[in-house]
C-alpha cells in the first residue's frame, strides 16, 4: 500500500545516515512504500467517452457562457469530464 508521507521520510532518514546498509534498506522500504496497489474491483464505465466533436462542442458552448453542469447534462456526461476538456486535458478519442 502505498503511502507517500512515510516514505519521504525514511528517505529524508537516509539522507542524514553514513551507515550504506541502513541506507540501502531505507530506500528498499521507501520504494515498497511506493507502489500503488491496484483495487480488486472496478465498475465498468457508464458514461460514453467525448469524442473530438463533443469537446469542441463543450468549449463553444462555455465559451458562450452556460455552466459547466449544463454543459455536461446536454452532453450525458460528467462535469469533471467537461471541465478536463475546456482546460485542454481531454482532447476526445
């Protein structure tokens, strides 16, 4: 399990040490630290992906004023998906 805090202290902790063997194992429990499990289950996607055409579409239509939660309501998708694609994070497939 992954958890970023503890291990940038440990590294921290190594940074200090002249000890190599403590150092060694510092950075081999720091790494452990840092994978990231993935979850046993997931949903399947419910909502279709924008497509090219729909993220065109979202940033007329914010560019003409409406909200992002009409936005997305006009489209059957999710405000964050709208958002990512008027800041330029979703370019559609």
């Amino acid at each position: 399990m992954s958890n970023i805090p503890l291990a940038r202290g440990i590294l921290r902790k190594a940074l200090d040490s002249d000890d190599l063997k403590f150092v060694h194992q510092a950075i081999k429990r720091a790494l452990g630290l840092l994978t990231r499990e993935q979850p046993e289950f997931r949903t399947r996607r419910k909502l279709p992906p924008l497509t090219r055409e729909h993220v065109q579409l979202c940033r007329r239509l914010r560019h003409q004023g409406l909200p992002l939660n009409e936005i997305a309501r006009k489209l059957g998708t999710n405000i964050g998906r709208v958002s990512e694609a008027i800041n330029g994070k979703r370019n559609g497939i």
